[in-house]
C-alpha cells in the first residue's frame, strides 16, 4: 500500500506544524513557499498566545488547547521557541467595565487570571511606570505568552525535513491542476507540476489568492497594524504587556517590540514602511508611556503586520463539500493555535475521522455552496 501524499501550500507556522505531523504520520509531504521559510504572515506576528478575549466558548477551548499544545511540542522537540512569560493587562476609562466582564469571565470559564495591584505590577516588570496604571486595575494572566516564530518554522520543517518531507522555498503556486471534481495537485510559476493525493491551503493572508480558483478561496477581512522594534537598553521586560496605549513584549533578539492593537492611520497592504516613517516614532512615543526609558529609541525596523483573519474572523479548518482532494487550514490566532492545528489536521487527514472540536470552523459556512461544484464533470 502506497503511502498518501500531501502538499502544503505555505511555510508558516499552520503549514509547518501540519506537514510535521502528517511526516510524523509516515506521509509523503512538500512544501511549496511562495518565499523564504516562515517569511509570510508568521514573520509579521505579534506572536502573542493566549485565549485571552476569544469568543465563543468553542473557539476560546480551541485556544485553550493550542496554549497546551506549544507546551507538549517544545519539550518533544526541545524548542527553544515558546516563552510562557505571563501577560500583564490593564485598561482605562470606559474600557475598564469590558476589561473587568471579560477577566471575570475567563475566570468563570476556568482559564488562569488574577487580579494584582500596581506595584505587583511593578515587580513583574520593572521598567514600567506605574504612574500610567493609575488606579486601573491590573489582570494578570500566568499562562500566556509569546513565540519566536522563525525558531518555530524552521525546528519542524528541519523535524519534516529529517522524517522525508521536501520544503520547496521561493516558489509561487500559480494555479491547482483538476481530475474531475477531485485536486490531484499545483503548479508553480516555474512551469513545475506536482501531484498528491490532498493539497492543503496554509496561505494565511493570501488565502484568497486569485490563482486559486474562486471555489477553493477563503474569503478573507485581513487587519493592519505596525510591528516596531527598539533596541532598550536598561530596559527590563519578561512579560506581554496589553496596554491601553499598545502592546509591548520581548523578542528573541533583545529587542523590544511594540504593536498598535488597532490599524494605524491608512496603513494597507500595499504600505511601504521603513524605521524612520512618523508613525514609528508615534508608536514608541506611546509605549515611552508605559516603559519611560523609550522616550528617546528609536526604531531598529519596523514591519506591517497584516493579520490573516477569514471573513467572519473564526478559523477554516477541513475540506469543502463536493470538492475532494483539498482542505483548509486558515486562521486569525494561527500562533496560539498551530501546534494544535497541526495534531488535529493530521489525524483528520491521515485517519479519515473528522474532530468534533473543529465542527464550528469548517470553511463551507464561508464558500457559497454554487460555487463548489465549477469542475464537476
């Protein structure tokens, strides 16, 4: 008996933990990335992992689970890419009545949260001014924490790569090859064909990438943000920090990095950003107000994070009715998630039993049904 065979299409932290553990499974699996390993959406991440303000409950579970997952594969594998820091939040004005529901809440639901005073605050993160807390209160959450997504691509796409997987890099798919009603494979801009028994769509943001055709497409309402780096000196930070002015974390390279929750300004997918544009100043100015010692950074890069959120910002995980050989794995939270997705994808594909847990977030409520059956023969 031939073993399956799959194609990835995406070398993201989705589409590096499904082709690890569908390698693991003993499948035939290549990688198609349309550029450099981990270079996509997961580069341009807050990378923040948490189930911290995800409704519903079926979709905070999921997070749940995936914050448990980073915690098995690290030690599996001995990355060195999970940071279970702990978040600090706090919020001001009417926002705090949300930040209080919401924390109480999570409590309800069972996930770890607390209350703590501003001055455990401070001790937690030293560097921060208290001041800029005020009288607001603080929500500590233990369980959370943050990735280095390029050690994370790159450890399971060597852990693949050393099971048989083939990672083909800087190579676009340009459209998907048909036999009938069934995906029997892709080609690239190369003018190469490949073949396999499913093709599974990890192209984050560019899930709805007009050379897919419509019916395989994942409509997508992407968010823009500015992910900045400062290098801080003197400045000590172990936590997540979710500010009413930004979010604020370590990073693998000593740096700090900062994000703005919301979208900044006009910024699009077509901005061109650079360490010297105003809003990166801007950005750092407001986190000098959580970390004082920034006042006077300046940015070392900057990044614009365009965040792959499906249409109805829930995941689209599993295949499509009346299409065979094809199945999604798309999704907002892809971080927090994807060493789960990656155990669950597999075990669907390779076992042929569909998991209950991922019943609410099939891509079918989001692909019209007369568009599924376009190369029915």
């Amino acid at each position: 008996m031939s073993r399956q065979s799959f194609i990835v299409i995406g070398a993201g932290v989705v589409g590096a933990s499904i082709a690890f553990r569908l390698a693991q499974g003993g499948a035939k699996v290549t990688v198609i990335e349309a550029g450099d390993i981990g270079g996509g959406t997961s580069s341009t991440s807050f990378a923040w992992v948490n189930a911290h303000d995800k409704s519903p409950r079926a979709y905070h579970d999921l997070n749940v689970a995936g914050m448990g997952a980073h915690r098995r594969l690290a030690e599996e594998l001995d990355g060195d890419w999970y940071h279970e820091s702990g978040c600090l939040e706090w919020r001001e004005g009417r926002d705090q009545e949300a930040h209080i529901t919401n924390v109480e809440r999570l409590q309800g639901w069972g996930y770890k949260a607390r209350w703590i005073s501003a001055d455990q605050a401070l001790s937690l993160a030293p560097s921060i001014d208290t001041g800029t807390i005020g009288e607001a209160p603080v929500a500590f959450f233990p369980e959370e924490g943050w990735v280095n997504t390029d050690s994370y691509v790159r450890g399971l796409l060597a852990a693949a790569s050393a099971l048989g997987t083939t990672v083909v890099t800087n190579t676009r798919v340009s459209g998907v090859e048909w036999a009938g009603q069934k995906v029997v494979g892709v080609r690239t801009e190369t003018g190469t064909s490949y073949r396999a028994d499913t093709v599974v769509n990890c192209m984050g943001r560019w899930a709805d990438d007009p050379v897919l055709p419509e019916e395989l497409r994942v409509p997508m309402n992407p968010s823009y943000g500015l992910l900045v780096y400062v290098h801080a000196p003197g400045s000590y930070l172990d936590h997540v920090l979710f500010t009413p002015r930004c979010h604020i974390r370590p990073d693998a390279s000593g740096r700090l990095l900062i994000c703005k929750n919301d979208a900044i300004h006009a910024l699009g997918p077509t901005s061109i950003v650079d360490p010297a544009m105003p809003e990166a100043n801007a950005l750092i100015q407001e986190a000098s107000r959580v970390i004082p010692a920034l006042t006077s950074m300046k940015a070392s890069d900057v990044k614009l994070g365009i965040r792959a959120i499906p249409a109805d910002g829930l995941p689209a995980v599993g295949p499509i009715s009346e299409i065979d050989g094809y199945y999604i794995s798309v999704m907002h939270s892809g971080v927090t998630l994807a060493p789960l997705i990656g155990s669950m994808v597999a075990a669907e594909l390779l076992e042929e039993r569909p998991d209950a847990a991922l019943a609410p977030f099939r891509p079918n409520r989001l692909v019209p049904r007369q568009n599924r059956s376009m190369h029915a023969q």
